[in-house]
C-alpha cells in the first residue's frame, strides 16, 4: 500500500510518497520493508530552483536514510550551473555507516560555442536504497567542448561543428594519495 501527495504553492513543490513493500522484497524475509520519499523545490529569481530531497528504506532494525540538497541557476542568459550534495546513513545488522555524494556541473549554450564540464564524487560507503547508482567508490570529471560555425542558408554545408570530449575515473578514496587513473576515454567528432 501507498500514499502519494504532491502539489505547488507559491514557487514552491512539493511530493511526498510513503509505502510499504511486501514480505518476499525483505531481506529478512518477516519484515515489511517501508520507503519514504520527500522532495521539495522553490524557484527564485527568474530561471533559479533550491531543492532537497529525503529517502528512507526501513526494514525491522534496518534503514538507509538519504538527504539531498541541489541548487540550479542561470546566469548570463547561456550559463547553468548545478550543485548538488547528499549523505546517506544506513544500518545493517547493527553496523552503521555514513558517507557523502557530491556533483558540480556548469554549462555554456551559446550559439557557436559551448562547453559542459562537470566533476562527480561518491564514497564507497554511500548507500541510496529507495534509488539506483551503477558505481560507487568513484571521482569521475567530464569536460566537453563545442565549436559550431555557420554557413549561408541553403549552401551546400549550413552548419560545422566540432566536439570534443574528456572523461576520467579515479578511486575516491585513493586519490588524495595519488592513485592513478582507472579510466580516461577521449572523444572527438564532427556534424555537418
């Protein structure tokens, strides 16, 4: 069974869903697992969001608890730029650990030239029960450039661009002491 709630008031929304999942998703196999789900977001200034958002996954003593918080804005009519922080807390048979996400991510959508570059971190211990991450452990940046020139309309090439790509993966924990790279891949390509 669930409860869903969501709404928006006054710049701000909000959803909340709380439900319990049956017995054969335990992992005890005799507690009734229990999800909550909590998100709130105010808008501010003209293209600005402030959000947070609460997930928890109780089962008999058990629980993982996760608390975000994520700041958008836009600035100079061609920038983003996206903040976002996280911590879980879980229990496990009477073990406790706690552990941090973080992402930081800034884009430039101008006409003929942009970028996105953006750097993600999440410890090894972070647990997010109620959601879905491929791999933790790991520091991963990514930077991305574009270059587009523009012909006459109705010439043979209208358009040209050109991308070029980085990314890298480092351990989280061993790259403060100079641990080298798990994985770098390069990009490069071109639309016309």
């Amino acid at each position: 069974s669930a409860v869903k709630l969501a709404g928006r008031v006054a710049g701000t929304t909000v959803g909340i869903l709380s439900a319990v999942d049956g017995k054969g998703v335990s992992l005890t196999g005799t507690d009734y697992p229990v999800y909550n789900i909590a998100r709130i977001k105010r808008d501010f200034g003209s293209r600005s969001t402030l959000g947070m958002a609460y997930t928890d996954r109780i089962e008999g003593n058990n629980y993982n608890r996760v608390g975000e918080l994520d700041l958008r804005t836009v600035f100079s009519k061609l920038y983003t730029l996206d903040l976002q922080a996280a911590g879980s807390l879980n229990r496990a048979s009477g073990v406790r650990t706690s552990a941090p996400l973080w992402e930081a991510q800034i884009d430039r959508n101008g006409r003929e030239f942009g970028f996105n570059w953006k750097v993600t971190g999440i410890h090894p211990d972070f647990r997010a029960a109620s959601g879905f991450l491929r791999r933790t452990g790991i520091i991963t940046t990514n930077a991305r450039s574009r270059i587009t020139k523009y012909g006459q309309a109705g010439a043979t090439v209208e358009s040209f661009t050109t991308q070029l790509g980085a990314t890298a993966t480092w351990d989280y924990l061993g790259l403060p002491h100079g641990s080298p790279l798990l994985q770098h891949i390069i990009t490069w390509s071109n639309t016309w």
